[in-house]
C-alpha cells in the first residue's frame, strides 16, 4: 500500500459587511490571513457574511458599500482569488438550506446560551423591559447560520477571537448531533486563535471598534491619516520628560507595524522624552510606509466595482462546486429524495442496472481510510490514497464527482498514479455516475 499524502487543512475565515475597515482589523486579521492564506498545504476560504449582516443592519446602501469596501480591502492587501476560494456568503444557495437542516438538529436550549443573545437579555432586563424585546429571530439563530457557514466546507480550522470561540463550540454541537442522526457528513471544526495577533486601541486608548466610534480607517488619504495620528490622546508629560511606553495607545500601535529593531529605537526615544508629536511623526510615517503601496491597490479597485464583483462570482462557483454535490448527498441523507427511486416497477428495474461506483473503506493495517473508484463491472479504476478521517476520504469523492474529469489533475496527491487510458475509462465513469444520480435524485 503506497504512503498515504496528508489532506490539506481547510481554513475558514468570515467578515461581516457591517462598516468601513480600520487599521485595528488590518493588524487583527487581514494581515495574518492573508500571509497564512499562503502557507503550504493549507486550503483557505474567505467570505463576505452579507446575511449576517442583515442581523444589525437595516441600511441597504451601507451593507452595499461595506461590501465594497471589505472585498476590495482584503484583495488589495494580497488576498489572492486564484489561490483561496473567495466569494460572498449571500451567492452560496446552499447556506440558507443547511441552516434549516441544522436548524432541525439544534437544541433551543444551546441557542438560549448564546452570548449575544444572552446580552440582548440581559440589556432589556437592565431596563426593565421585556426580555425578548427587540429580539429578532435572526439574532436569536445567529449561531445556526454562523454553523452552516462552517460545516459546509468542513472547516477544518476557524480563526476567531476569544469572544467567538462560543459558536465554533456550537457548530461542533451541531455537527455532532447531524452525524449521529444522519451518518458521518461533517468535519469537527476548531477555533483557532493566535494570541500573537495583536489587538490594536484605537484614539481614545480603548480597544479600536466601530462601536466606540475611536477607529482609524485603513484606507484613509494620507492627509486624513495623519489628522488622526495626531489625535491620539497621550499624557501630558513635556518634550525632554521620560514617557513610559506601557499603557501608551501610541506605542502599542506603533508596535504593531514595526519591527524589533524599530521598536527598540522607538522605546530608547521614549525614555530620552520624545516630544508627543514627535513620536506621532514616527508613528504616521512607519504606518504610511506599508499601508501607501495597498492604498493604491484600494482605490483602483473601489474605482472598478465590477471587477470586484467578476471576482466574487467567480469565487463563488468555485465554492459551489463543492456546496452542491454536498448538499446533494445531504438531501439524500435527510430523506428528500425522488419518490419514483425505489419503487416496483420502473424504478426497481433503473436500481439494478450496473453502475460506476465508490466503495470506502478502513485499512485495518494502518488505520487509514480509502476509497476505489469501480467501473460497471467492479473493475478498479481510480485507488486513493489513505487519508486521516471518513470525511477527508468523502470530500475527495465530493470534488471527482463535482469537477470528474477536470478533477484527476488537480487531486493526483490524493490518488494512487493515473494514466492517460485510466484517466479517460475514470473520466467517462464519472460522467456516468453523475448521469445516474441526476436520473434517480430528479435533478
């Protein structure tokens, strides 16, 4: 049995629609994201959470316009739509129907748990109103949709802050609860959080958030940026007085952007008593330097909205190549299916006709999971390799199924060595089997 070539780890990361980007979501997210995104053996999808979005916000314009601004934010800081799947929550259909399917698997009792929920609660009491005054049923099933968001490319990973570690927790709950009624379908997810990720304070020295109206636009004119800059509040120690860098917003920003050697200088000039303004040329200057080359980039691309928009179209068939076929298997599962599959008749007869199929299986020998692609006749086709998990194994029979011939080039890690005439006899099998699924499912 050949080595077995591990499966790439699937990294899920969401942004919300909901203002314009600072430099604390710069620094925070799209920075590491984006370098990550990179990395090797890592598979990245990114998208735009537009229907979260119509959870706080009620202004068509905005969320629009946020939209824009996000998207052409996270491509001009090197988010590369040829290597990551990039695309916009609202353009993926199948989202909305796994939301009810997992809708019917959850406890309303997890969702009374939610922190954001609970807040709202906790809010109205406060004020003595109702406690679910203002509660709107998307507020309430927020978590669910944040779980289909997830599960449906079986993230692997789900970079998040420590506040939304919660609806990873709850989308394993649902994931859970969907394998044990319904079979082995979904990846487990994990949150991950990278405390090495700073956490940028924005003007008034609280944590930087739209919330405390104290940001600094990532994109701002140079003008505007440094306007801002000097508006950070410092004490009132004077030039030539030692300034303590510990609980300075200044410094802690400038942190974020420099490097060591750069932050050492700037420590050494506090403590020789930098005047204040000083320190915020320093400070505009070392931000300017790397955001300038992306500003650039920015403004092209909010100058060609439809080019943002090819992008995400794109992205978004690129994700339902695999959102389809997935969902596909699921209705199957659930027991939505074509009435006639099944039946005496014609329908028993269509059943025993000899199709291309998969079989998977465990190697007891290594404890790896396998599958074969077998032609009419049981002939082997097409041996993968071994893979980690059941659902590993079933994603890459998602995507030979979903993309069939296209697919064997681009999954040949996952696949014991395929020449041209297997290639071909694979090729036209997948085609068949796609035909008999269409034929029996009504699709």
């Amino acid at each position: 049995m050949a080595s077995s070539s591990p499966a790439p780890l699937r990294v899920l990361t969401g942004i919300t629609p909901s203002g314009t980007p600072h430099l604390g979501n710069y620094v925070g997210s799209i920075r590491h994201s984006v370098r990550q995104s990179v990395a090797a053996g890592v598979e990245s999808y990114f998208f735009l959470a537009d229907y979260h979005a119509l959870i706080k916000v009620q202004e068509p314009a905005l969320i629009q316009r946020s939209t824009l601004e996000i998207a052409a934010s996270w491509l001009a800081c090197g988010l590369d739509p040829e290597r990551v799947t990039f695309y916009r929550q609202s353009d993926i259909a199948e989202i909305t129907e796994l939301t009810w399917f997992l809708t019917c698997v959850t406890g309303k009792g997890v969702l009374n748990r939610a922190h954001a929920y609970k807040a709202q609660l906790d809010k109205n009491i406060a004020k003595g109103e109702e406690p679910d005054a203002d509660v709107t049923a998307g507020l309430f099933m927020y978590p669910v949709l944040m779980g289909a968001d997830i599960l449906m490319f079986n993230a692997h990973k789900v970079p998040v802050g420590r506040d939304q570690v919660q609806h990873i927790e709850m989308a394993r709950d649902m994931a859970q609860r969907f394998n044990h009624q319904y079979g082995e379908h979904f990846t487990l997810p994990d949150a991950e959080i990278d405390d090495a990720v700073a956490t940028l304070p924005g003007l008034d020295g609280r944590k930087m958030s739209k919330s405390y109206n104290n940001t600094i636009p990532l994109f701002a004119p140079r003008a505007q940026l440094q306007k801002q800059i000097a508006s950070i509040v410092t004490d009132s120690r004077a030039p030539g007085e030692p300034k303590d860098t510990e609980g300075s917003a200044l410094f802690q920003i400038y942190q974020a952007f420099a490097s060591a050697e750069e932050t050492e200088a700037l420590r050494k000039a506090y403590a020789d008593g930098i005047a204040w303004g000083d320190a915020k040329q320093v400070l505009f200057e070392r931000i300017d330097r790397e955001v300038a080359p992306l500003r650039a980039r920015y403004e092209a691309l909010m100058n060609d909205p439809a080019e943002i928009e090819r992008i995400l179209l794109l992205g978004a068939e690129k994700a339902r190549k695999l959102s389809r076929p997935f969902m596909t298997s699921l209705r199957h599962a659930v027991g939505l299916r074509n009435l006639a599959a099944g039946r005496d008749g014609a329908g028993a007869k269509a059943a025993k006709v000899a199709k291309p199929s998969f079989k998977q299986y465990r190697e007891k020998a290594d404890g790896l999971f396998y599958f074969k692609l077998l032609d009419a006749r049981g002939e082997t086709l097409l041996q993968s390799r071994g893979f980690a998990s059941p659902q590993e194994a079933g994603r890459t029979i998602a995507d030979l199924q979903a993309q069939r011939g296209a697919a064997l080039t681009a999954l040949a890690a996952q696949l014991e060595p395929v020449d041209a005439q297997q290639a071909r006899a694979a090729t036209e099998a997948l085609e068949a089997l796609a035909e008999a699924t269409s034929t029996t499912q009504g699709h």
